[in-house]
C-alpha cells in the first residue's frame, strides 16, 4: 500500500534527456463530456459557461479511427488516459473501447479515471475483462449529505458508494486501483483517518489531493483551494514555472474529434486540429505545436492570455524545463 500519489512513486523520465519526443508519452481520451456531477472545483460547475460539443459522447467509430491513427507512431504510448472534463462510466462503449484498445497493441498502460458514482458489479467486470490497467476513484466526501454539498446532486448514498469500491476491490483481478479525495473534502476532525481507514484496505494507492486554481478561466470557490506555499497537487513542491511540459508529452482528443496538447483545456481554446482532418502524428509533428513549444521555450507563455491563467505547471506538473529553455529550444528549431 502507498500513502502518496502514483505519480510520484514511479521512476520518473528526465524530459531534458529525452526531449522532442518522437511519440507523446501520454495520449489523454474524452470519451464523455457529460458528467452526472457538478463538483464546485471542477469548470463543470460552471453550466452557463461550460464548452459542450454537438455530441458530447465519443462514438465507437471514431474510436476507431484514432486507433488506427496511433500505429502511425513509431512507439507505444506510455499511457493513455480514457477520460477527459466528464464521467467517462457515461459512455456505454466504454468497456468495448478499452478491449479494442488493448488488442491494439499500441499503449504500455490503460487508465481510467471516474468518480465511481455509476460503478456496478457488471461494468466493473467489463471493464477488467476488457483490459483495464488502472482505475484512479475520486472520493468526494464521507457521507450522502457532504457529497449534496461538493457534487451538487442528491443521488449518491454514501454506504452504497462504499459498497460499489468495495465490489470492485474484490473484482479488480490485475487492475491496479487508486482512490484519492480531495483535502478540502475532508475538513471535519478525525475525517483524514476515517479516509484512510475506509478505503485503504480496498485499493493499492491512495492519497489526499490538494485543490488549486489549474483550470484556465476558472476560478474555485476559495473554500474548497488549499492555501497557497502548501504542498502542490500531488504532494510535490509548488513551483513558478514559466515553461509548461506537459505541451512537450501529452496530446488529448476531445470527444468531437479535435486535439489539445492541455489535458486541463476544457474551453477547447489550444486547439491543433481534428482528427478527420489530420493524423495524430501529423498534429504532433505540426507547425502548430511546434510554435506553441517554440513561444514557451522563449519565456512567452505570459504573452497568451489562456495559458497564462492556467495553474496547471505551478501546482501539478513535477517536472521542471525552465533551466533548459535554451538548449531545448535548439533541438526544436
């Protein structure tokens, strides 16, 4: 058992080593946009102003099509994410997508993340019969009437919530299972160890999430943020970075098709194109992206307006590229 982030108990990959990469390490799939919660910390909560496509469900045949696109890539993906800005359970494809996936042969690791509200015996063994590799649950609170408040819905029974991870604990086979709540759901005394007790049994990582401001354009409650000089997202040291990484090793498609090099761009505002008018790789290879890269190796990601209220490299990117700038901005050129 883990008491800490899954992302910092793996044997990170030195960027500046590695950098430009000739494949993403990480592929990040919105199969929903729809979502069954409205979390105060999540731009979902915003419903006047939250970006919602024609379609809102990614189809299984433009699943299809972004898989026959990720052979083009010379490796596997390290990982990829089947989730996106909404519930990704919503999706009634979804156990096929994975199997599909994991037939492919074109990614190390299948990951999901779900607020595991819609979890049920059946989808859970679908889901690990299909493939699955690791599902990440978000605990939003330790009781019915908590979860009112966070989710904005009434239709979570918190000793069911309870009942269905338990399920799925006892199902998961391979799959590895990481639960995670929020610190600012967890405010009442004793409610730390209560998380712990509860659910650490049932699950091989678990840890408490800071909430920061890293959405662009969208502000949280100040109640539910924790207070800025604390530990950042997942427990590492906040930092100022004027370089973003993850726009060097991660790609995420939308569920209309089109890309983002952002997995926090629920505004579709860094958009690189679509998948039905050009090939992931090519996007990859893309002037696009490349002058994107270009503009913060050069110290410019101030000089636009979205990345620059984004929060996402302060408190939840580990990795640091601003001592690099110069050199890696030669290797791009």
């Amino acid at each position: 058992m883990h008491y800490n982030a899954h992302i910092l108990a793996q044997k990170r990959t030195c960027l500046r080593d590695v950098l430009p990469l000739d494949t993403p390490f990480t592929l990040l799939i919105e199969v929903s946009r729809l979502c069954n919660f409205k979390c105060r910390f999540c731009p979902q909560s915003q419903e006047d102003k939250f970006l919602f496509f024609d379609k809102n469900l990614l189809s299984i045949e433009d699943f299809k099509e972004i898989l026959s696109q990720l052979h083009d890539f010379p490796q596997k993906i390290k990982k990829v994410y089947m989730h996106g800005t909404g519930e990704s359970l919503l999706n009634p494809e979804l156990p096929e997508m994975i199997r599909l996936l994991k037939q492919s042969g074109t990614t190390e690791s299948i990951d999901l993340t779900s607020n595991g509200a819609l979890l049920t015996k059946e989808l859970g063994e679908n889901l690990v019969d299909a493939g699955l590799d690791h599902l990440h649950i978000s605990v939003e609170a330790l009781s019915s009437e908590k979860y009112r408040e966070i989710t904005g819905v009434s239709s979570v029974d918190f000793d069911q919530f309870t009942d269905k991870i338990r399920t799925f604990s006892a199902q998961r086979g391979k799959c590895r299972l990481t639960i995670k709540a929020a610190q600012s759901s967890l405010e009442e005394e004793g409610d730390d160890r209560k998380f712990l007790e509860l659910f650490s049994p049932l699950c091989d990582e678990i840890f408490v999430e800071q909430i920061y401001p890293i959405w662009p354009n969208f502000q949280p409650p100040e109640s539910v943020c924790s207070k800025a000089g604390e530990a950042g997202q997942y427990g590492q040291t906040v930092e100022e970075k004027r370089i973003c990484p993850q726009i060097f090793t991660v790609l995420a498609i939308k569920c209309d098709g089109s890309v983002s090099p952002c997995s926090v761009d629920w505004a579709n505002q860094v958009n690189l194109g679509n998948i039905h008018e050009m090939r992931l790789k090519q996007i990859w290879e893309g002037e696009q992206l490349r002058q994107l890269r270009r503009l913060q190796l050069s110290y410019g990601r101030a000089s636009d307006p979205y990345c620059a209220s984004c929060g996402l490299p302060k408190y939840s990117c580990v990795d640091n590229l601003d001592a690099f700038a110069l050199e890696l901005l030669q290797k791009i050129m």
